[in-house]
C-alpha cells in the first residue's frame, strides 16, 4: 500500500501546495490582460489563495527551522525566503518580478515531487 507518512511529507506537502497557488496566480497574472478581470480574480481568489500559500510557507518554514534540518527542506525553506523578499521589495525589472511566482512555483513543485517519488522508491 505504501509507506508511513513521516513529518516531512507534511512540510514537503506544505511547499508544494505554496508552489501550484504561486505558479497558478502567477500564471494567471502573466495572461490576463483585461484589468477588471484582473482585479475581480485578484479580490475573489488571489487574495484568499495568497493567504494560504502564505501559511503554508510559514508553516514548512517553521518546521525547517526548529523542527528538522533535511537539506532538501533547507533548499526549500531558501527559496522560499528569496521568493518572499522579491515579492516584498519587487527588485529588478516588471518581467522579473511577473516571473518569479511561476519560477518558484515551477522550482518548489519539482523540488517536493522529487522528494514524494524518491520516498516512494525506497520503500
């Protein structure tokens, strides 16, 4: 049937949850080019998915932080801060700060599925 679930598939899930919200919405922004729709989709789902994506990282960071120091969640919980500074600050040009939420999506998505089939092999 498969293996145990272990406390790491909960921060690993927690970041691949946070990674699909951002590649979504990020994706979303970078296609959507009618500004009422944009603002109808930003207050109805952006903001609520945003808010949970935001606890979940909180969440996976906390648990890499105190909880357990696995390098792939070190690698992660990084990301996670650098994603979070680009969108807090916006550096760089508008293209780069359009395509981050999609780079990390992309990124934290392959880094966690990495990890759910690698656990699954050694079983």
């Amino acid at each position: 049937m498969g293996r145990p679930l272990t406390s790491d598939d909960g921060a690993f899930g927690c970041f691949l949850i946070a990674g699909v919200i951002s590649l979504v919405l990020g994706a979303v922004n970078i296609t959507v080019s009618d500004p009422n729709t944009l603002a109808a989709l930003g207050f109805f789902i952006a903001i609520p998915l945003t808010m949970l994506a935001l606890l979940l990282m909180a969440l996976a960071l906390l648990y890499t932080i105190f909880v357990h120091h696995h390098k792939l969640l070190m690698l992660l919980s990084a990301i996670t801060l650098l994603f979070l500074i680009e969108m807090a600050g916006e550096y760089g040009p508008a293209f780069f700060y359009n395509a981050t939420p999609v780079i990390y999506g992309v990124a934290t998505i392959a880094l966690s599925l990495f990890w759910f089939v690698r656990a699954s092999n050694t079983t």
